[in-house]
C-alpha cells in the first residue's frame, strides 16, 4: 500500500482532546488506503518546561543527558497517540527514535540523521498494522544513546521518514493553513499559495518565515519528498495547505512569490580599510569565529588603496561584532578608520523562481519602495532573491507597497 | 570498587531542590569510595498525571503504550539526576533501561525482571564514571519493547540492580525514616526498628505496611541482599534507618517484632456446605477467577456431612465474590444454605520470627483482646504470624493494647 507521512506539530496536539482531532485526520487517510506513518511532536509547553529544568540544573549542561530528558515529551505523545488510534478500531503502534532506528550523528542537542531502515516498520505493515507512530525530534547515536535534533526537529524527522519510505506525500500539519505571500498581521491582502518550489520555501524560512524548519526543507529537496502545510484547526480537502515541491510542479508565472522580512538586523561599517587582497578574511575570519551571523556584505569602490566594508547581522550580535573588529584592529590583523554600527534597520526580501526567467523584478522593486520615499541602504541580490536593507521605521510600508507591486493578492 | 545501590522514590526527586538534595547524599557515598547505582522514580505527580491520560485516551488500554507513555517520568528524573551529579564534578551519566538493558519478560504494565547484564555499566565503572543513574521501573521486553513493572516497581529495579552488582547494600530512600513496631498515627509509642529480618519485613508489606513493595523485599532475600530504608529528608548516619536483613542479622530477640493491621477486611461464610472432598476446590476456583483476593480461609467442624465455610477479602471484593458463588451455585458446582458478609471487621496481626522459638505469644494476644472486650471472628497463624479478624471500630484499640502487651516500646 502507499505510504503517507503525516506530521503534527506541539499545539496540534496540545491535550487529549486536539490528539484525538488529529487521530480523525490520520483515520481520513487509512481509509483513503495509505500505510500512514505519523510524526509527533511533544504536547506544546512540554518540552520547553524540560529544558527549563534541564538549565536550572546545569547551564553548561551535557548534552546527551539534555537529549535523554528533553526527548521524552515525544514520546508520551507517540503513545497516546497510538492509543487513541486504537480507540478507533486503526491497528497501530508507538516508535521510539532507538525502536525504528532513527540512526543518527552523535552531534548531541543538533544531531542529523543519518538512515531510517525502514524494515522494522514496514514488517509491521505486512503483518496488517496501519499507522506507525513516530515520536519525532529524536534519533539514537552510533553510542546507543538518545540524540535530538534540534528544535523543530520534529520536520526534519517526517521528510526523513518520508523519503526513507518513498512516501506519497510528507503532510505537516501545523497552526498556520499554509505559506502566505506575505506575513498576513502585516498585510491583510496577504494571500495563501497553493504551490511553492523549495528553493522559494527555503529562502522563505531562512528570511524568518517560521513555517517550516529550514533543515527538513532541504531534505525534501535532496530526496524530492512532496512536502504539504497545512492547518490541523480546520476541515481538509485533498487541496488544502501549500505543497511545497519541485519547481516543475509550481504552476504559478509570476516573477515573484513572496515578500518577507526580518525585523532585527543591524549595519555595520568599516570605513577606510586597505583595500588589499586578503582583507575580507581578515574581516570575517574573526567574526565567524565569535559566532556572528553575517548576512549581506557589500564593498564599496576603492579610492587612493582604501575602502569601506559594510555588512548586515541580527541587532543582538553587534556587541560581539564590535568586540571580534576590534581585537582583530588591536593585534594588526586589519585596520579601519572607524566602525559605524546602524542598529534601526530591517530587511525586506522579494523571493520567487520566476526572477530567473523574468527580467525588471529588481527596477520594479527599487522604484516601488523610491515612490513611497523609503531610502535604500544595501541591496544584495541571489538568482531568485532581492533583499533590502531600509530604516526599520519603514518595513511594513515597504512589505505592503511591494505586495501591492507585484501584484501578490491576485490568484493565478 | 565496592558497589552501592541508592534508590529515591518520587517524594525524594519531587523538584529540582529535592533532586539536589538526594545528589548530595549520593556524593557522601561517592567520597566514601563507593561507585553508585541510583535508581530514581519519576517526580511525585508525574506518573500518575501520565496514567491518568492514558486512561481517559482508553480505558482498556494496550499495555504496551500504557507502558510507552508511563516509563517517561523516570527518564526525566534520571537524566537531570545526572546533571546535577556532574555539576558538583562527580563523573555521572543516566541510563534508560533499555540502554542498560534490563532484561524483563513481556508481561506489559506488571513485568519481572529477568536478567540485567552488567558489562555496559561495569565499563564504564572501569573508565572513571562514578554514579550510574539508572531509570527505575521501567525494563525491555525481549521483543525490543518497553516495559514496566508495576507500581512501587523502582523497589523492585533497586534490589534486583544490587543482586546483580552484588552491592555492599541497597538503600532504599523514601519519606519515612524506617520500619515502625506499628503505625505511628495509631500508637504514639510506635518505635523505629534498627534491624528486621526479611521475612517479618514480607509479612508486613503484605499486610499493608506501604514501605516497601513486597516484590522487592521477595527479591532482597532470595539473593541475599541487605535493604536498608531511610528517610531523605533527615540527616544520615550509617546507622540511619532500619535495615532489612537476614534473620541471623537481627540482634534483637523477642517474639514480636510489630503489629501490623489492614483496615478494609470482609468476612464472609457460607452456611452449610456439603462436607466432600474437593469442595474447598470447588469454592475457591470461582473466587480466584473472579479476581478476589481470598486471605484467611476457615472451614468448622462438619456435621451430618455439612459444614460452614468462611473466608476474608478485601471488602471492595465482596460483590464480585458474591457474584461469583452465586454463580457457583447456579451451575450447581456448589451448594449452600446462605451467604453471610460481614463488612464491618479489619484484622490486626502479630508479627515476629521469634515466635517460631518462643511460645505463648498466641495467648498473650488473646489474653490481651480478651481484657479489652474485642471478640475474635477468625484466627489465623503462620510460623511467623497471627492474625485475627476484629470488629473494625475496634482496630486501634486493639493495635495499641497489643503494642503495650509484647512490650514493643521497649529497645532491646
């Protein structure tokens, strides 16, 4: 029988009575046919009072006594969901991360999965078992000891089992009832898409979009696993959510699908450093080793051997940004005339496939935001990607003229 | 090194203060020289919060998710054990008892422990660790399943890791300081035993003296492994507690050890049975398949070849045995002229492996009963006991003038 992996996030299954909701939606798909595996996260609220206590204990803590604490919220799930199936007459059982195996790296707290055998499993289907259920977020080590994978790691491990399963489809069944073009609170013409490719999706989620880990969409890209989103809070049709999938498959034409933002960025610049080869590392050698995420990076032309750098990070990171240039001025490494740290900044993003295909995406964005008087302070461009640094002041203007630039609200 | 086995039940590992509290214990141990095993429960609640889901999900539930879902508690009390252990820098790790493994058969929910193969934790004795923390009643089957082993099973899992580590002794740390003469709400002369022999101690907690599960203590004594409970909010000395030991270990040598009484007894006879061979067969077969537990059993003198039949049960069992003579009786298995429940009695027993040396003590506890004006219902004996069945709203009175009468106040 076809295999359909179906996920549901911490709120949706909250208490008994959400877990018995999300049982009815699995009991849909047994009878449509499927061999359904499902992927459960801890009831919300959980595992977050987990890692309060596992913090209160020890703030440097081991990490493999952390996974072996935080990772039984999952579990509880798993068996009170496979017990609610019971109920309904569904033959099903509860897995443990070590009981598949879901094998993992030793990478305790961030561990990647490594293989799913499916043999374990897929006995119990032909023995006439009809749903798996997974408890999600966890795997075990080549040690025998318990991993996890990182928060919302619970994605992760359902495009995994689906591509280790050669599912049909990886549902993921969330508190959202889809991937809008834009955030909606920001936006009331923010429309729900159908379709989105993976590479919008991952550009979507790495720009603060908190719909999906941006790990498992990755993972379904590699495996080409047909991944959906949708609303556990609401009555489905075969046709509800978004698919996230294959570019191929995305019918919509349109140069750009999305807009998205993120609120806390900061810009930075160096002025005045030699403008000679090696300077770069000598810049972001020591701010990667002081943990700084930096995002767009701009050079300006050079005058007289000298130059300015700019570069964006998230607003907390500036102290350790500041700290890293200086030391690195202080042993010699480089030198700079001064560093100016711009902290009232947002980025907003316009995101699509069609960019590649579609030239005036970039003139329509620069004008859009000239016309509403917005300044643009760096522009950093990827294939199908333009991103904006402007004062914070102006970001929902700016996410709202472009959605209205590009048209977002209309249906294909 | 010498192994020690310290087990903390769920009051002991309430909070993380409490956690705290039993490592500081542990390490008195550990700088004593001994490498531990603890073995926790889960924090005082949790398991009866995750029972309780787990019934309103399905009340006849499966077994193996019930056990799924309730071996979560003790991994959480385990792996934070362990932190805190390695935040006062004692080498620590936790175990589940799958990783260890613990060794059960497949009887889900009510399991036994079969084997548990020390080389995993003996290396890494070897390699430095000194505590391994090791959650409590909880097991594998040997279909690779997770089982427990029934409540109060972390008695249990203590004594059965001490056997098989063969431990210097295993400490068992609850919310009571030891093993009482009586119960100190019914007698205030009620004293704290320093030493009991096994066999009194099974007496006892079959009798309803909520220390120590009886499973356990079956256990200590067939391999010979010293018990001692003691409170984990006072402070220890080695002497502390009451040590549950071989009879030749116990100094003291009097007959009574301690009264112990049960207050939720029936009686109940059946009037005039036929007097054949087979017929006690043919009423306790019944009641064992209807689940009633039977304890005391008297059978009068027959005449003209009938005779009357009493027995005691939990008065919670009355109806089911009622239900299941009658039925007895419909089939004609059996046949009697009337069913009498007496619901209103509580038995009050005497207990003391010196009895088996020292006569009297039967009279002295009738004598004793005598003098207050209780009438006895049934008497029952064994080597090391007498039991009678009381009136109940005599009960404390009879505990308290049998206490004064063996003279238990008094230390040898």
């Amino acid at each position: 029988m076809p295999v359909l992996v179906m996920k549901f996030g911490g709120t949706s299954v909250a208490n008994l009575d959400r877990i018995r909701r999300a049982a009815k939606r699995v009991a849909v798909e047994v009878a449509k046919g499927y061999d359904v595996i499902v992927i459960v996260s801890a009831m919300s609220g959980k595992t977050n009072e987990l890692v309060g206590w596992v913090s209160e204990t020890s703030p440097f803590f081991d990490a493999r006594e952390y996974d072996a604490v935080v990772s039984s919220g999952e579990n509880v799930t798993a068996g009170l969901m496979a017990l609610t199936l019971q109920e309904m007459d569904i033959p099903a059982r509860s897995w443990q991360g070590w009981q598949v195996p879901v094998q993992t790296t030793s990478a305790h707290a961030a561990a990647r999965i490594e293989d799913i055998p499916p043999a374990n499993i897929e006995a119990k289907f032909a023995e006439g078992m009809r749903v798996a259920v997974v408890a999600g977020f966890q795997g075990v080590s080549p040690e025998g000891r318990i991993t996890t994978l990182g928060r919302g790691g619970s994605d992760t491990t359902a495009v995994a089992f689906a591509a280790a399963f050669e599912a049909e489809r990886c549902d993921i069944y969330t508190d959202v009832d889809g991937v809008y073009t834009t955030d909606p609170r920001i936006s009331d013409k923010a429309r729900k898409l159908d379709r989105i490719a993976f590479e919008e999706m991952l550009e979507l989620a790495s720009l603060g979009a908190k719909v999906l880990q941006t790990r498992s969409v990755e993972l379904a890209m590699r495996y080409n696993v047909r991944l959906r989103v949708l609303s556990s809070f609401e009555e489905q049709s075969d046709e509800a959510g978004t698919l996230v999938c294959d570019e191929e498959d995305v019918m919509e034409n349109r140069p750009v699908s999305g807009i998205a933002y993120s609120r806390d960025e900061a810009k930075m610049t160096l002025v005045s450093v030699a403008d000679r080869p090696g300077i770069a590392a000598a810049i972001f050698g020591p701010l990667s080793e002081a943990g700084v995420n930096v995002d767009m990076i701009i050079q300006n032309i050079a005058e007289d051997g000298r130059t300015d750098m700019t570069f964006s990070c998230p607003v907390d990171q500036v102290a350790n940004a500041k700290k890293a240039m200086e030391g690195a001025k202080a042993s010699g490494e480089i030198n700079y005339h001064e560093l100016i740290a711009d902290t009232d900044v947002a980025k907003v993003s316009a995101v699509g496939i069609g960019m590649r295909s579609q030239s005036g995406v970039a003139a329509t964005m620069f004008k859009t935001l000239s016309d509403e008087g917005i300044n643009i302070k760096v522009i950093a461009t990827s294939e199908i990607k333009i991103s904006v640094l402007i004062d914070r002041k102006y970001m929902e203007l700016a996410v709202q003229a472009l959605h209205d630039a590009f048209e977002l609200e209309k249906a294909d």
